[in-house]
C-alpha cells in the first residue's frame, strides 16, 4: 500500500512538472550558456576589424553586420556585453576581449559632440571597473564626466542632448537619463560634487517637464536654455509627439531606478514605480510583454515590437525590485515574464544564425525607416545585464 501510495504521488509530481510551462529560471542557465556560443560567433566575425576605425558591431544591414565608430552612441554596447559575459561565465577570454574593446574608446573620454558620452564610457569602462579598480580607468570616467558637463546649462537645469539644428535650439531626450549614471560615478571616484548635483537638477526637471500625468513621457523637449522654458515637446523616434515612444519609456524607468540607488531620495523611487506601472498595465502590451515599438502605434497587423525597449525594461525591474520591500505589483515576476519570453525562440536566435547578435525583432527608427526589426546590440546589453542581474533574485 506504502508503495502504492508513493508511486501515485509520484505520477502527479510529474504530470503537473509536464503541465506547467517552464519559468525564466528553469532556462536561465541553458540561456547563458547559448549567448556564449553567439558571441564567439559574432567575436569570430568581426575581430579582425578591430584596429580599423569601424569596429563595433551594431546590427545588421542588408544581410551583413553593421560595424560602427568610436563616435557612434553605440559604442560602448559591445564592450559592455563582452564584460557581462565575463561575469556571466567567470571565463577569462570574455575579459581579455572585453579588454581590448574597451581601450578602443579611450578618446571619448574628451568629446563634447553629444550627450551620449555616459552611454559609450559607463557600459565599456564602468563594467570594467565593476571587475577589477583601476586607477587609469577612474581618470577616464572623471574626464568623461567634464566632457558631459560641458552640456549642462546652468539657468534652465539640464544636459543638451543633441546640438541645436532647424528645428530645434536646445533639444533634451529622455534617453538623457541614462548618462546620469556615469555623473553619479564620477562624484564618487573624484570626491567633486558639482557631477552629482548636475545629474540631480537634470533628473528633476527631466521629472517635472518630460513627463504627461499618466507617466509617460515626452521623448524630445526644446528648451530655452537661458530661462528653462519649454518652447516645444516633440518626438524624433515615437509614433507622434503625444504618443508613447516604447523605447524612451523604458529610458525613463532605467534612468529614475538608477538615480534612487545613487541618492535614495524617495522622489526618484516613487518616479520609477510610476513609470513601471504604465508600461506593466498598458492596455495594449502584449500577454509576453514585449511592447510593440511605440505604445501608441496604430494597431496593425505586422506592427513590429521592440526587443530592446523589452530588455531595458527587464534590466531595470529586476533592480526596481531590490528597492521594495512588498513587491505586490509584482514588477520581479514582470521581469521574469519579460525575459522568459525574449529567451524563446521567437526573439531568441537560433544557434549559428542572426550573426551572432542574440536578439532578434527590435526596432532602431521606424519614423526615420531605419533599424526595423533588426537586432540590436544595446538590446543584447541589456539582455546580457538582466541576466546578470536576475541571478541573485530569484
Ligand atoms: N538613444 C537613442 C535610441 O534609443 O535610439
């Protein structure tokens, strides 16, 4: 009977295992395992670029893999990914290769021509110092940092994103949020306060004009740089100026997690919940919660989703959910829904194909026609860094 009874038990154990579709941590390992192979694949096709001045792989066009400068904002997303897979695996050729990349950026250090500055030096330089301190590696973040802050208007309280063309004088982007990080380190490396307040006074006023009473956010406002009035609220990348842009929400929520972790004030905390909240409730995310590139695109057939603004999102909720202590809205789970889907193979890439990059289905500028439904290399950052991220989580 003893026997019997065991062997029942035993049946439904595995009729209900058989049942239940597997959760992000029943994959994870086998996912890291498979990003490895990709990028000895993607490394192997492109290393051989790596002294000319287009080195860094960032999608792929017209069936081949698209190498970009040291000058591009993507710059710094390859080198990034090589230092998570180092962490990932605990395998030194990551390292080495990681290495060699990161060196490569080492005259942006000094450029003023944009904003994407943090970008470029916190993912290449900034994991390199979460692996090993290094003395040369601090001074190249601290002038970084000078570089950034010769963008920053003092009267009106921001970072200049992009320089003024036709349309507009003084434009600042939502993704501004994500070189705050890089602020925030310096002051901590050089002991200057001026970088922190810089990235403080932006992200307030980021918080009090970028955004709509729902929390979503504008992507691109004109300033007056000299009073701090806003002359237009635009997009450049979203759908239509009042729409939400997927991307520039998952900036904005990434952005605010990482300004509550630097300077615990509440604000930025109650910001990031709020944003999280509008993307995890949004009518119209899809059930694997990939959103289509623009919450407000027209609801077509072959609207293309945006792998990217998903993995940004993922990366920034598993951190969210180390600052709550009653997770009820559930953002952990939300990430791992996120993240269990991009694993599947319908954004995950099949062995050997998409030309090593990871992700597939992303979308750079549908407005602009490019980068649709490509990969990407800052969504396999952020994947990569999720994945980081989720191991002590779950
Ligand atoms: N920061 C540029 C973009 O997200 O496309």
């Amino acid at each position: 009977m003893k026997n019997l009874c065991s062997y029942l038990s035993l049946i439904v154990l595995v009729a209900l295992s058989c049942s239940e579709s597997p959760s992000f941590l029943d994959v994870r390992e086998t996912v890291i395992g498979k990003t490895s192979e990709q990028y000895h694949d993607l490394y192997n096709q492109t290393r051989l670029e790596i002294d000319k001045a287009l080195r860094f792989p960032r999608t792929i066009d017209n069936g081949q893999i698209k190498l970009v400068s040291n000058y591009d904002w993507t710059s710094g997303f390859y080198p990034g990914s090589l230092w998570y897979l180092h962490r990932l695996t605990g395998d030194s050729i990551w390292k080495k290769r990681a290495l060699e990349y990161t060196k490569k950026l080492d005259t942006i250090q000094y450029w003023t021509g944009n904003h994407d500055v943090g970008f470029m030096i916190e993912c290449s330089y900034g994991n390199a110092l979460k692996v090993a301190k290094s003395k040369a590696f601090d001074s190249v973040i601290v002038q970084t940092a000078k570089s950034l802050s010769a963008r920053f208007h003092e009267k009106a309280g921001i970072i200049q994103s992009w320089n003024a063309s036709e349309k507009w004088d003084c434009p600042v982007i939502i993704d501004n949020m994500m070189n705050l990080e890089l602020l925030f380190h310096a002051t901590k490396i050089s002991g200057d306060p001026r970088y922190y307040d810089i990235a403080v006074t932006h992200a307030n006023n980021t918080i009090k004009n970028h955004y709509r009473p729902d929390f979503s956010s504008y992507h691109v406002l004109d300033y007056d740089k000299e009073t701090g009035a806003i002359k237009a609220r635009n997009t450049h990348q979203g759908f239509s100026d009042e729409s939400a842009w997927a991307r520039g929400q998952a900036w904005g929520l990434y952005g605010f997690v990482v300004c509550y972790r630097e300077t615990k004030d509440k604000r930025y905390l109650e910001q990031a919940v709020k944003i999280a909240g509008f993307i995890k409730n949004h009518p119209r995310l899809p059930k694997d919660g990939i959103p289509y590139w623009d919450y407000d695109a027209p609801n077509a057939k072959g609207t293309p989703r945006d792998a990217s603004a998903a993995a940004i999102t993922a990366s920034a909720l598993y951190e969210l959910s180390t600052f709550i202590t009653n997770d009820e809205d559930r953002y952990l789970d939300f990430a791992d829904r996120i993240m269990l889907s991009l694993s599947a193979p319908d954004y995950f890439a099949e062995k050997g194909t998409n030309k090593g990059f990871l992700l597939k289905h992303s979308v750079g500028s549908l407005p602009h026609n490019v980068e649709v439904d490509v990969p990407l290399n800052y969504a396999d950052y952020y994947f990569l860094e999720a994945l980081y991220r989720s191991e002590s989580l779950n």
